[in-house]
C-alpha cells in the first residue's frame, strides 16, 4: 500500500502562522484555502476528510500538501503573471524591503516608525532607487508582502516535550478519525477539553437587521438600537467548562460559578458517566493548572487511573492543536454575539440550548461554515 499523504513535521512558530492566516479571513482566498489543507492535515486529518471538509477534490489537497513540503509558506501564495514589466529591478525590491522592516533609529533618524514620506525620502537620499511616488513605495510594498502593523506579542512552545506530546495528540485523533484501529490498551474514545469564559454580563458586539441610515432614513423613525454601555459588572462571573466527542461530533458543555480543581473534576466524572467503565477514554487538554497533578494535589492522575482515563496534554502555548477552540469560535458567534443578558441564569440558558441544538443540527450548513474557517474540524 503506498504510503499515506501528509504534510510534512511542523513546528509551533509555522503551526501558530497557519492558524494566524485562516483565522484572519482576509486577502486571498486561495491563499486560506490552501492553508486550510495544510493545517487539516498537520493536525492529522486523512487527506479523504480534507477534501470533504474544503469541497475540494483528494488529488488537489495532495497537490498542496505536497508543494508545501517542498516550497513551504511560499506554495501558499498564488503566483499570478502578466502584466506590464516591473519597474525597479529586484535588487532594488529587495532592498526597499529590508529598509522599510528596519527601523528608522537603525540609520541614525529620530522616528520610531517610517511613513511612506519618510521613507521614499530615506530611499532617494541614500540613492537606492532615483526617485519613488509614495503610491508607488506603498504598492510594491504590498506586492512584497509587507504592511503597515500593529506590533504584537507573541509566544512559542518552549516544552521540553513538545515532540512527544503532539506526536501523542495526533495518534489520537488518527484513532478517532478512524485513520488507526486502537490496539489493546488504548482509548477507544477521544475527547477533547477546555474551558470558555470568563462568561460575564457585558454587551456583545455582534450584528442585526436594521433600518438603513443617512439619506435613506425615514424623518419619523426613531433611533436604531444601540449597544448598552457598562461601566461597573457587580455580577461575577461564570465559567463553561465544555468537551467535543470527535468521534460522535457531539458537544458537552456544563457552567459552573469557579474554574479549579474540584470542578474540572466534576465536569470529568461527567463525561466518565457517558460511556462504559470498560471503554477507555482519552481527554485532550492543555495545560492549565487546575488539569494537572501536583505534588500537593494528586486527584485528577488518581481519578485517571482508577476510571480508565488518559489525560493528553498539548504542548505549551500550542493551543491550535486542541480541536475543541472552533467549536467555541461557533458558540461565540451563534449564542453570544450581539447579546445583552440581564443575568447568568438567562446567559446559561441561552448557551445550554445553543449546544442542544448544535448537536441536532452538526451537519448544518452555516456551522460547518463557521468551524472550518477556524479551522478545527
């Protein structure tokens, strides 16, 4: 049997760069398209299943996971011709480009950031090209791949077990995906674990049907509903502690007042319940405190051990590989966006029955949607 296509080992920067370009939702389509595949099979989806989820055909997913095992990030990117010659020579581009990620205290200027004024000026007076409109420096910029951005921080995996631990999320999913027939001793079950919240009474920005404003606007009609402002939130705050069989493709979810220890546990003997003693279970999670075992506090590994559980950690800060995150992106964007609850008890209700009716209605169309654009499946 010939060997089964997959994108090739992926560490955490490129992982968190993957899900960083299908998250975004802008700029190519084809460039998230193909991301999309890439990252589906870097979280051990068979190639089968990408097609499906992506509506694409298995030969054009193998085209794409195998240009990027040997092009990389630049297999993602559509490389259209035609058109007029460039203008500048690729020295030249090449230059403008490093210049312009440099900063402008690097060549002796008093600015913390270049403009586009500043920077053709830099670019003329160094002699680097002879002249540039500043329509033109930010058009070949933006050919280039560069932006003007805000400056983030960020993260990666410096677990000295990352390997080990992925490796181990994904033979679980390559169970659960039905890719691997579990042998004796391992879980028959994947589920994976987290927690949404903090769940607190605020104004969610969302979207709704309204009457057109400006010219449009009828003289008689009255406002358009408007977001409540907050200023104090006297009513604490909940916590959803939530877990998706992948095998069933069913949600679970239950709200609790705190997030530790005893109440991890809870939400576990819960799930315990669902299946039979002797079906063995594994519970994909990070590794947030609450879920690990410490040498003041041992329950969750006693309570694995006697109840024929396995706790998978996904690596630190390598939360993408945890498929439970889309389905929260879905319950953000169905029961939380745009609402204005009055109390914990109608924010809970609201977001029990969303999950009641997730589960009936899986296959629905807006949802699949929604969860393939995050990008967990």
């Amino acid at each position: 049997m010939a060997e089964r296509v997959r994108v090739r080992e992926i560490d955490d920067d490129e992982g968190q760069r993957l899900l960083r370009i299908v998250r975004r939702g802008t700029g190519s389509v084809v460039t998230w398209r193909r991301a999309q595949m890439v990252l589906l099979s870097a979280q051990g989806m068979p190639v089968g299943r990408i097609a499906e989820v992506t509506f694409t055909s298995a030969d054009r997913v193998r085209d794409v996971i195998h240009n990027f095992n040997t092009d990389g990030f630049d297999s993602l990117y559509p490389k259209y011709k035609g058109g007029r010659p460039k203008k500048f020579t690729l020295p030249e581009r090449r230059e403008i480009k490093k210049i312009a990620k440099s900063k402008p205290a690097e060549h002796g200027l008093p600015f913390s950031t270049w403009s586009l004024a500043k920077l053709a000026d830099f670019l003329v007076a160094e002699g680097v090209v002879d002249d540039i409109s500043h329509e033109g420096l930010r058009a070949l910029l933006r050919e280039e791949g560069v932006s003007f951005q805000r400056i983030k921080t960020w993260k990666t995996s410096r677990d000295p077990d990352y390997a080990a631990k992925k490796a181990r999320v994904e033979h679980l999913y390559a169970i659960a995906d039905g890719e691997v027939i579990p042998e004796d001793g391992e879980p028959e079950v994947v589920l994976c674990l987290d927690e949404f919240g903090p769940l607190n009474l605020q104004p969610h920005p969302g979207r709704q049907w309204a009457e057109r404003g400006g010219r449009h606007k009828d003289s008689g009609r009255s406002p358009r509903p408007r977001r409540r402002a907050t200023y104090t939130r006297p009513h604490g705050v909940k916590h959803l502690f939530a877990a998706y069989d992948l095998g069933k493709d069913k949600l679970y979810g239950h709200i609790k007042p705190k997030k530790n220890r005893s109440r991890f546990l809870e939400f576990c003997r819960y799930l315990r319940s669902l299946y039979p003693p002797q079906i063995r279970i594994a519970i994909v999670l990070d590794n947030f405190s609450p879920h690990l075992t410490t040498k003041k506090d041992a329950r969750v590994g006693d309570w694995a051990a006697d109840n024929n559980v396995e706790f998978a950690y996904t690596p630190t800060n390598s939360s993408w590989l945890n498929r439970i995150e889309a389905q929260f992106t879905a319950l953000r964007y169905f029961a939380l966006d745009g609402t204005d609850h009055a109390s914990h008890k109608e924010q809970g209700s609201m977001i029990r029955r969303y999950i009641i009716w997730r589960n009936k209605h899986a296959t629905d169309e807006r949802l699949r949607e929604v969860v393939n654009r995050a990008n967990v499946a």
